[in-house]
C-alpha cells in the first residue's frame, strides 16, 4: 500500500481503536493543529479551514459589578427570604424615601464604595411615588431591587446588637448632685486629612492633640480625661448624675438631656478620642462576674451602681471617649443617624460605612427576645442603613435602632444574636447581568478534527477494535501489549569472610 493510503486509512481508524481501548499511535498525539498540517501536506484538494482569531488568554479581567471584602453573597429568588411577605413594607418604603433625600442631593464623583451612586436610580423612582398601600410599598422593591444572601465569609449568619437614645436627667451648671460633664469636641483634638473644625471627623483611625503648632501625641484616653485633663475649658455642654449614664450615652452615641425647668437639649456623636472601644460586658464576662447567657445593659448598670469603686476601674478599661455636639430637634423627632438625617425606630440601622452604603436596604430575619429576655420573637424586617459606629464592623454586622427612653434601653439591651442578613442590591448591579458578557470558550480542537475524518460508530462489547476492521477490509495500525516489567532477580548475599581470630592472651580470673 502506498504511504499515502496507509496515512489516510491510519488517521481513519485512530479514534476507532481509541474508543476500544487500545494503545494507538496517532496524528492525535501530535495535536489538532499538527495533524491538519499532515493531512493538508498529502491532500491538496482538501478544503482550508478558517485560520482561528487570535485569542487573549487568560479571559479578560471584567469589572465586578461590587465587591465587599471578606463577604460572601448568594443571590436569592424572592421565594425564598423567609419571611419576605409578612413585612410591613410601607414602613420600609417611607424610611427608605427619607435616605433618599440625601442620595438624591448628592454631587460630585460618587464614593469609591460597594454600590456606590446605584442607589440613585430606585431613589429617583421612589421620589415621584406617593405610596399608601403596602402592597405597591412590596412591589417597587422587588422591581428595583435583587436580593443578596450575605454574610461574613465562611459564617453562615451575620450579627445583630441593639442602640437607643437615653433621655437623662441633667443639669446646666454643675452642682453636688450633678457632678458629671458632657464634653463637646475640643479645639486641640486633630485628624490627620481633616481640618480641626471639620463638621464630620471619622469613628476610626488614630487621634491626636496638637502641642505647638507641630508636634502631635495621642489623645487622652477616657482615664486622663475623667481626671480632668480637659476641665475648665469652657468644653461642658451639661452636667449629670451618674458616670454610668455618660458611658451609656457614648456607647448609644446620642441623648437627650432634661433640665428641671422643663427644657431639654438634644445631643448626637461629634468625634472621638483615638482609642478602640472595649466593650465593657464582655470584661465582666471574662472575669465570671456576669454569666454570657444573663448579659445585658440592664445587669451591667445593677453592677456599677452596687460596685462604684469596680465601676470605675471597669470604664477605665474601655479607653474610648466620646464628644457631643448640640442638634436643633424637636422631642417629636428621633435622633439624627451618620447620614445626616433623623432616625426612624424599629427600621433604622447602623452599619459599617467601610463597607456600606447609607440607604441600603437590608432584609434581617431571625428571632430575638423583643418581648421579654428569654422570648424568642419572629424577627423579619426590612431595615435601612442611616448610621453607623465603631463597633459595628463587618459585612454581616448591624445595631438595630429602637428609638428613645427606657423601654428601647431595655429590649436593645439585650440583643446579642446571630440572624440572617439579605441585602437588596439595586438592579442596575445585579451579579447575574456579568456572566452574560463573560467570553464563550473555544470549540474543543476535536470537533474540527471530526469534520475532516468521520469517525465509525464505536465497536459493539466484546469485539476488538482489529475485528471490527477486518469485518471491513480495513487496516487498523495496532501497538503491541506493553509488557510487565521483569521481576528483581532474588540474589542470595554473600557471605561475609571470617576473620581471623588473634591470639589474645588469657585473662587471669
């Protein structure tokens, strides 16, 4: 036969005798490209395939369209957030509206930041909407929104606190009784990036006082600062009872003060001293004073007020310090959250701005012990993200605002649980849209192989891949068997050669 013919006839069969199982020794093995070079090298009239277009490897790198860190999300069908029906999603349309305000007034280069600036169009589709009924209240987010399971990554819940606003007694002058000054920011506090009399100054990073014009130290910490580093400054917004309730109002980050002469002042988070928060709570837990399963604000207070010399050690070690500013709000109105605007209770969340978006909507669902400490209530709610705090850090991390007065102390107080986290991401961002302009891959080399030989069906079980040919009258190229290698040889070791023995002299006994 012709070497021309047993070339043709060799790549015919060589897929055949691979299906069969045997040893082949095929164009294959060179490549697709080097076999249609062979081929077309014997074949002239053989038709040219298309030259295949220069392709970029690895894929292009397409922008995500967000990406939290150290987040893991699953995007979700509305079937399935439990939950999802029972809300009163009115009350989450009309806080939503109000974040709104500020995304809709916003100008400039959008804040480099997971959903950043997407947030703009759902809030110009709710801005023309005056909703009255909970079921359109329900429609426009699932319009406008896709939801996202997410959460810290490699957990499977986020984490929920509770904040309220104290309303204290208080005083303006100081007197025996009251005894405790409310700070608001000094001038010698300094930020790095930031002028000293910045309106907003960040909850994180380092903090410093200026000595002179240049050098910089750390700020006071709360000991320094409770023993009078900063008195007589003229800093004293108010003055109150118990240095219980100035550390509780730090922590809540805002307040309400009432005078005896019936009027009142209203106070919202100005800046901070530099130090991370410690929390108190857990340092009575560690220690065994309160047990995990008993923590709340309630048993933390009972604490201090039968241990004042333990107390005041106890706030030592929590070396944050907070300072307050004056708001001009009503009694009527809720406290002012970071996003400028006032907060609405039971729907109002702070969130890590590291990482969030304010008016980012957040599907929290769960149960907490809202009607009593050891109540387990349905939780499924719409919340809106309007402020945040330097303890709340984390993807999955949210402190739920209940509004003001000792009831809203007390069932945020006891919050401490792990609950799911959903969060509606605007439409404009959905995850899925990427995937549709991610590259198809080439075609396996394979199936343009298979255009140029047709391949026979493969052999029926039990027969050979050589009877199959010769059934008809073709020649299949066939390796032999590989042989098993020769076992080791079992060689006996020689023996070793005797020494010849010396002659000792006998040892006298």
């Amino acid at each position: 036969m012709a070497p021309e013919a047993r070339t043709k006839v060799f790549l015919k069969n060589s897929a055949t005798a691979l299906c069969a199982g045997v040893v082949v020794l095929s164009s294959f093995s060179l490549g697709a490209e080097a076999a249609r070079r062979h081929y077309r090298s014997h074949h002239h009239h053989a038709p040219a395939l298309p030259a295949a277009p220069p392709r970029a490897l690895p894929y292009p790198q397409l922008p995500l369209p967000f990406e939290i860190s150290g987040a893991q999300y699953l995007p979700l069908a509305w079937a399935d957030v439990k939950g999802w029906g029972d809300d009163d999603h009115l009350a989450a349309f009309k806080t939503f509206r109000a974040s709104c305000k500020t995304i809709n007034a916003q100008t400039g280069v959008a804040e480099p930041k997971a959903l950043a600036g997407s947030l703009s169009e759902p809030c110009r589709a709710a801005k023309s909407l005056e909703l009255t009924d909970d079921a359109k209240a329900k429609t426009f987010f699932e319009e406008n929104f896709a939801p996202l399971r997410i959460s810290r990554l490699g957990e499977p819940d986020g984490f929920v606190t509770g904040y309220y606003e104290p309303v204290l007694e208080g005083s303006r002058t100081q007197t025996d009784v009251y005894n405790v000054p409310v700070y608001r920011r000094p001038s010698n506090l300094f930020v790095r990036g930031y002028k000293q009399d910045s309106v907003s100054l960040p909850n994180k990073g380092p903090v410093y006082r200026k000595i002179g014009r240049r050098k910089l130290v750390p700020y006071y910490d709360r000991g320094e600062i409770e023993d009078g580093k900063i008195a007589g400054r003229g800093l004293e917004i108010a003055w109150l009872k118990d240095p219980t309730d100035l550390l509780f109002a730090q922590i809540q980050g805002s307040a309400r003060i009432k005078f005896d002469d019936g009027t009142s002042v209203r106070l919202n988070y100005d800046a901070y001293n530099g130090y991370p928060y410690t929390a108190v709570g857990r340092i009575l837990i560690e220690r065994g004073i309160i047990p995990k399963e008993e923590m709340s604000m309630q048993k933390i207070r009972e604490w201090m007020a039968q241990n004042p010399d333990g107390a005041k050690e106890l706030r030592r070690q929590n070396r944050a310090y907070i300072f307050f500013r004056e708001v001009n709000l009503s009694d009527k109105d809720e406290a002012v959250g970071a996003q400028g605007i006032p907060l609405t209770a039971g729907r109002s969340i702070a969130v890590d701005k590291s990482l969030h978006v304010y008016g980012t909507p957040f599907f929290i669902e769960g149960e907490l012990p809202i009607e009593s400490e050891r109540a387990k209530t349905a939780f499924h709610r719409l919340m809106i993200a309007q402020d945040t705090g330097s303890a709340i850090i984390g993807p999955a991390r949210a402190d739920l605002f209940f509004g003001a007065g000792q009831e809203a102390g007390r069932i945020s107080g006891r919050l401490r649980h792990p609950m799911h986290f959903v969060m509606l991401v605007p439409k404009g961002l959905d995850p899925s849209a990427r995937a549709a302009r991610l590259p198809v891959p080439d075609p396996r080399p394979s199936e343009k192989i298979a255009k140029l030989f047709p391949q026979t069906p493969p052999a029926k079980p039990g027969t050979t891949a050589a009877a199959a040919a010769q059934d008809k009258n073709e020649t299949v190229a066939i390796a032999g068997p590989v042989p098993l290698p020769v076992p080791r040889p079992a060689i006996d070791p020689a023996p070793e050669p005797r020494r010849p023995a010396k002659n000792r002299p006998h040892r006298q006994q």
